[in-house]
C-alpha cells in the first residue's frame, strides 16, 4: 500500500494514512475531506508534470494553496517516494514523459470539445486561453509553441470522440459542484469567451464530463434512463417512453442532476486513470438511491482502479460495510457464493483487505476499520444515537406531563 504524510496544510495537520484500492474519509464539516481529496489527486498525478512551478500551479487550481515553510505532503510507494513536498520547495516527485501524440491529442480535443472544429481566429485563442486554465505539464517554450501549432494544423484529421491516451496512471477527481454541471456545461464557451474566473477545476470536469457523455451516450440510473442527443443530456423516466416526453438534465430532479454526471464519468474515467477521487457520493439522494450508488461506483473500478470517497452519510458507510460483509460471506463456500451472489452482483463485493477507512478530525486522520475488516465506529452513527436519546428523553416528559391539564 502506498503511504501518504500530509503536514500543516490548511486544515491538514497531522495526517499519516495508508492509501488502499477502496478508501473512504468521513469526517465533519471543514474537517479537511475536500481539501484530502485534492491533494490526493495532485500528487497521485504529480508525474505527468514538467516543472516544479507547474505543480504548484495545481494547488492553485484547485484553490488549496496552503504551502508555507512548515508544510509537508510526502508520498511513498514501497519504499521508493514518489511525491516529496517540504520548505515550500518539492524535493522529489516521479516523472513521466508525455509523447507528442499524446500533446497533441489533449490539446486537439479540448479545442474540439469547445469549438466544434471551427477554427476561426477567435476559436484559436480560446485555444491559448485553455492552455492557462488547464495545467498539462507542458511548458510555453519555443518547442510547444510548434507543437502547438502542428496541433492546429492536424485538426483536419482528427475525429471529434477520439479517446486521450494518457498513461493510466493519473487519477481524476470528481468535485460536489458535478450538480451544477447541466447548467455549467451549456454555456462554457460563453464563460471563456467572457474571461469569466471559473474554478479551473471545475472547468477540467466539465471537459471530462463531455468527453464521457460523448462517449457513452446512454445509461441507465436510479430507476431512469439517460440519452446524449444533439448536444443535449435527455432524461427519460419511464424507459419505455420516447425522447418526445423526456426532461432535459437541467430541469430534472436534484438528485439526477447531481448523479448523471457522476455515474457517467465513474464509468468513463475507470477505463482511462487509475485513481478515482469522489466528493460526497451521496449528494442530494434519498437512502435507497444512495446505497444504490455506492453499488454502482464499486461495480465499476476494476484492479487497476484506485478509489476515494469523502462522504458525510452514514449509509455510504453501512453499503460499503454490507458489500464487505457479502464478500465474506460468499467465499466461504460454493453454496454461500450462490445465495450470496442472488443478493449482490459479485463485481460490488469488496475484499476488507482492499478497503482503508478514516475519520478527519482536528486535523488527524483516525483509522476506523475492526478487527473484522469492516468499519467498527464512526461519529455519524454515534450522533444518531445522540438524536435518538434526545428523542426518546422527549418522549418520555410528554408521556409524564401529557395528563396534567
């Protein structure tokens, strides 16, 4: 397992934990998840950079930039440090080349995916202008400047869906604001073209979101069914029906608007990146769908996926423990794997081994994995059971006092 240190970083203070291929942090509100998971996805991806400055670049980005001369953030994979930040300064960070084509490839798409191939002169400076919004690792010398330019001149013959063949090793993160991306995303030519200051992270989802949708075109989900037609996301809630008595995304519930685009980009991002990075899995869903969710996204990574969920829900928790539990119980033997298998789809059973689970609290991360391997406490259970008591405590002064008029 990897080892990540991250040290006097905003609201990170002393976090040492084991990275696994499932991982989930809970934790209150500005307990620090959000700020985790994007250091997780920086330095999980710090390899496909240049420079130094283009890494500090990144937290940046993702508006964390909370480095100063006592911050540390260290990575290790067996024994060998992949990721070394410390006196303002990174010391040591694992480097890997990006061939051309895979330049020109990244660059041809976003101008695809903004422009639809129209290569006016307005359009060739959006093109400059996403070179600063996205940080790629690629420096502004003379020598990107032709590939740039060999870039423009090949986009003839390139097609609109090509994938990115980025090394699968990078990883990508899935922010709480995907609710806002059925709006965003119809008018994000606009916003560039306006030089509106958009959370650049957010505008690299969006572009991923694109390419997925692009991609996959329809999906089934909650109980609805998603199509991608004419540049448009089109829910369908009775399946047998047609796109004529259909909703687009943005007038759909909140609860779709926030899961179709991470249903879609789970999906598409678990063939391309080996790390998954999720904020709140369960935003704006009812228990039922939550679980439902959960279900899916484990479905999807593979042994080559890496998975973070940063959650506040405790049925994320109780899922994850009961997909653990059927994992257990259906290796047992041939007969427990049939009934257990009735129950769950075998793809959703988590191994414990596999599965790292911690709680933030006053900048610390505290390991709340059993003995048994599933998760043993958390403080979101333990404050239902305060709200319980509470209620029960009411209870029992109304049944007292209820006869005393």
């Amino acid at each position: 397992m990897d080892r990540l240190i991250v040290k006097n970083f905003g609201p990170l203070k002393d976090v040492d934990i084991e990275l696994n291929k499932i991982n989930l942090f809970i934790g209150e509100n500005g307990s620090g998840k959000s700020v985790l998971a994007k250091v997780i996805t920086i330095v999980t991806s710090a390899f496909f950079e240049k420079s130094e400055e283009v890494i500090f670049q990144e937290f940046k980005k993702y508006n964390i930039d909370y480095i100063d001369e006592i911050t540390q953030i260290l990575l290790v994979h067996k024994e060998e440090t992949i990721f070394d930040l410390k006196e303002k300064k990174i010391f040591s960070y694992k480097q890997i080349e990006l061939t051309d084509y895979d330049i020109a490839e990244i660059f041809s798409q976003m101008l695809i995916d903004v422009t639809k191939k129209d290569k006016t002169e307005e359009n060739l400076s959006l093109l400059e202008k996403l070179k600063s919004y996205f940080s790629l690792g690629i420096p502004t010398a003379e020598e990107s400047q032709e590939k740039l330019k060999k870039v423009i001149e090949g986009l003839s013959d390139l097609k609109p869906n090509k994938a990115i063949k980025k090394p699968r090793h990078s990883s990508q993160y899935i922010p709480a604001e995907r609710n806002l991306i059925s709006i965003f995303n119809k008018y994000i030519t606009t916003f560039i073209t306006a030089d509106i200051p958009l959370p650049r992270f957010l505008l690299d989802f969006s572009s991923q979101y694109t390419r997925a949708r692009e991609d996959i075109q329809t999906l089934n989900l909650l109980d609805v069914q998603y199509q991608y037609k004419n540049d448009r996301d089109y829910i369908i809630y009775d399946k047998n029906d047609s796109l004529q008595n259909s909703l687009l995304l943005e007038h759909s519930s909140s609860g779709i608007q926030s899961a179709l685009p991470l249903y879609l980009t789970v999906k598409y991002f678990a063939k391309k990146h080996k790390g998954i990075i999720i904020e709140e899995p369960e935003q704006n869903l009812f228990p039922k769908a939550q679980a439902e969710t959960i279900q899916y996204i484990i479905e999807q990574v593979s042994d080559e996926n890496d998975l973070f969920m940063m959650t506040h829900s405790p049925y994320v928790l109780s899922t994850l423990n009961i997909l653990m539990m059927a994992h257990k119980a259906g290796n047992l033997n041939e007969e427990s794997k049939k009934e257990v298998t009735e129950l769950f789809n075998e793809k959703q059973w988590i191994n414990p081994s596999d599965f790292s689970a911690y709680y933030l609290e006053n900048g610390v991360a505290r390991d709340i994995k059993g003995r048994t391997g599933l998760i043993s406490e958390n403080d979101i259970d333990e404050t239902s059971n305060d709200i319980q008591d509470e209620f029960e405590e009411l209870l029992a002064i109304y049944r007292e006092h209820k006869n005393d008029k």
